[in-house]
C-alpha cells in the first residue's frame, strides 16, 4: 500500500476481486419529484429515457425512470407515499445518491462474501422477476445512507433476463440529444472528519479495491480550506472511488464540510462523467443550461509551462473554462458543474483522459479558489 501522501500509483501485483465485481450497474438518486428531474437529464445533459417503473406499471410504491446514455444508467427514484424510506432520504439529505450498483457474477456471492468480510446487510439476496426473466439482488451498506447493489443474471441458476433494464421497468424511448458523455470514469464519497481512513479500509477490506492515489491537504489547499483524499480502486482499474474528509483551514469551512453540513451525513458528492471530446461535451452543455464553475483566465498563462504540449488550442480551453493536467503517461482535460441540487451537494465532472491516469491535482488550487467564491456566495466559508 501507498505510504506516503502524495499522486504515486500504486502497482497492484496481485489483482484480488473477491466479490466478483465487473462493472458499475447503474447509479440510482433519490430526488424530490422525478418526473422533473428526468426532464432535466434529458434536456441538459442529453439522457435518453429508456425505461419506466410506476403506477402504470404496477409499482404502487415507487416511481423511477432509468436515463441512459452510452454506457452510463441514471436510474432516478421519487416515493409514492411519506412511509417509504426514500422519503425520509430526501427529506434528510435532499435529492442525492442513494445506490451504487454493481454487475456481478454471482450476488449471493458477493453478498455473502461482503458480510462475512465486515459489511453491514441491507437487502439479503432474492430474485426479482417479471415477464422478461429473473435477475439476483441483493445489497450492502456504505457511507452514509449510501448502499451497493450486486446484481447478477445470465448465470448458470436460471437467471436470465431479456428485458431493457431490471425486472419491474417498462421500456420506453424518449430520446434526449447525446452530448458526448460515455461512461462514469469515478464517484467520489464525502466522509466526515476522521473516517477516510476508516471507509478506505473497509472498500480493502471487504471489496478487495487498494489505494490508487493519496492526496494530503499539502496537495488540496488554499489559504482558507483543504482535504485530504484517497483514491480506491478495483484491480482492472474498473471502478474507482476516491474518498475524502475536511481538513483544518484558516478558519474557513471546506467544501467536503459544507457537503457533509447540507446533505446531513457522508454521502456520494460527485460523479465524473468521461467523454471523447471535451470541447464538444462542454459547449452543448452549456448550451443546454448547464452552470459550470468560472476559472480566472490568468489560470491558463502558464498552463503549458506545466503540462508541455497539448493536441487543443489553448484558447478554446480558455473560452470554455476547461482545466489541464498531466502525468507521466499523458494529459487530461476536466470542468466541474456547479451544484446540480438546491443545496451545494451533488455535482458533476466532465473528463477527456488523453492517456493520463491521475485525477488533476495541478487543477485544485485553481478549482478550489472557484469552489471557494461560490461558498462564500453563498455564506458558507
């Protein structure tokens, strides 16, 4: 394991996978009212519906919609009744993430195995059915109110499932305009003071993930807040999940605890969304509505002098507000949305990986001075 605290990759020469763990399932939210939120997605971002669970349906309890776009499944939720756990969810946090669910081979397994290796059980493993096949479900806890799924089918017990998504989901086709988003590249966990070591143990420990990168707040600051972060990974590099706590400022509030303070409990508090053309990406973004956070233009002065030759013109990155950073193996392109929710929680980065593995650490100062103008905007530094 990483020692020191600093970007070092960690070389991972024996690749464990003790859950059989293949690839994010889908991401569900809670929100408040998901026929509005499924507008927004597809308007703003470019989701597609493509499919549907509700009274039409037959669910009586629940009604979601599952967004999509390439490789990337949304599924948002809203409660039909005030006795739903989802209900309290939101009313505690706000709309945010509640499960990220995983493809697996086998979910009893994966479930039993996480158990026994010290996670909490949530859902034990059951079948969910409809007219399409079955598939196998099961759940375990995570920071916060957070949950991870395993879902398996296609196996050799007599699941298989044809349908367009889970057993329960209709298929609909409301197509959105793609803006280019591929797939999620990392969802970062908010945890409180004291706890990153503790979440990172339990992602070793009972996932099978290692340490892929180390930040320390020599690395994340400014003059007013800081954190520290640790990168977890899968071994095929699959699945990642940095995970971050509040350090001590000069009297400043991080943004880790402003999170943490509106969303009420550690909770997922952004997921990167990885593109093929950034420059595109970001225009029809922004052309949708999108809100992204300003970076001053003195940023991009010197941003050769650091990262060396880049295949972009810096001007349309300047024009754009997108941020650069390399490492050995190349060089990235990333933007971060402001709050997608009316409370500062949840929101999105947009990423073009041009070979480099990291996850911008040149790129915070400057995004922590944005980051840190809207707090005070909003009266919370």
């Amino acid at each position: 394991m990483i020692t020191e605290t600093n970007t070092a990759i960690e070389t991972n020469t024996a690749v464990q996978n003790p859950l059989g763990l293949k690839k994010i399932h889908h991401v569900e939210f809670y929100v408040g009212n998901a026929k509005q939120a499924e507008f927004y997605y597809r308007k703003a971002f470019g989701f597609s519906r493509a499919a549907y669970s509700g009274l039409e349906t037959g669910n009586r309890e629940t009604t979601s919609y599952l967004m999509r776009q390439t490789n990337i499944n949304f599924v948002l939720t809203t409660p039909l009744n005030p006795e739903h756990p989802a209900a309290e969810h939101i009313k505690q946090h706000g709309d945010g993430v509640r499960d990220i669910a995983f493809y697996v081979e086998d979910a009893d397994h994966a479930f039993h195995e996480a158990v026994r290796r010290g996670a909490t059980p949530v859902t034990e493993p059951h079948d969910l059915a409809d007219e399409n096949g079955s598939v196998r479900h099961s759940a375990i806890a995570t920071y916060g109110d957070t949950i991870h799924s395993f879902i398996s089918y296609n196996t050799n017990n007599g699941h298989n499932y044809n349908g367009v998504f889970l057993p329960g989901f209709t298929a609909q086709d409301v197509a959105g305009e793609p803006t280019g988003i591929m797939m999620v590249d990392h969802i970062v966990g908010n945890v409180e003071l004291g706890k990153m070591n503790e979440w990172c143990d339990f992602y070793r420990d009972v996932m099978g993930f290692f340490r892929y990168i180390t930040f320390d707040d020599n690395d994340i600051s400014t003059e007013y807040s800081s954190l520290m972060s640790i990168v977890m990974s899968d071994g095929q590099h699959n699945i990642k999940f940095p995970i971050n706590e509040p350090a001590s400022g000069k009297g400043g509030k991080s943004q880790i605890q402003e999170y943490i303070d509106f969303y009420r409990s550690a909770g997922a508090q952004h997921i990167a969304l990885l593109c093929r053309d950034i420059r595109s990406t970001v225009a029809k973004l922004m052309e949708n509505g999108v809100e992204f956070l300003t970076i001053p233009d003195t940023y991009y002065e010197d941003v050769l002098d650091r990262v060396g030759e880049i295949d972009e013109d810096i001007e349309s990155l300047k024009k754009l507000g997108i941020l650069v950073d390399c490492d050995e193996e190349g060089y990235l392109l990333q933007i971060f949305t402001k709050p997608v929710e009316d409370r500062p929680t949840v929101f999105y980065e947009i990423l073009q990986r041009k070979g480099c593995k990291g996850f911008g650490k040149g790129n915070f100062k400057a995004l922590f001075v944005s980051i840190e103008e809207e707090q005070r905007r909003r009266g919370n530094l």
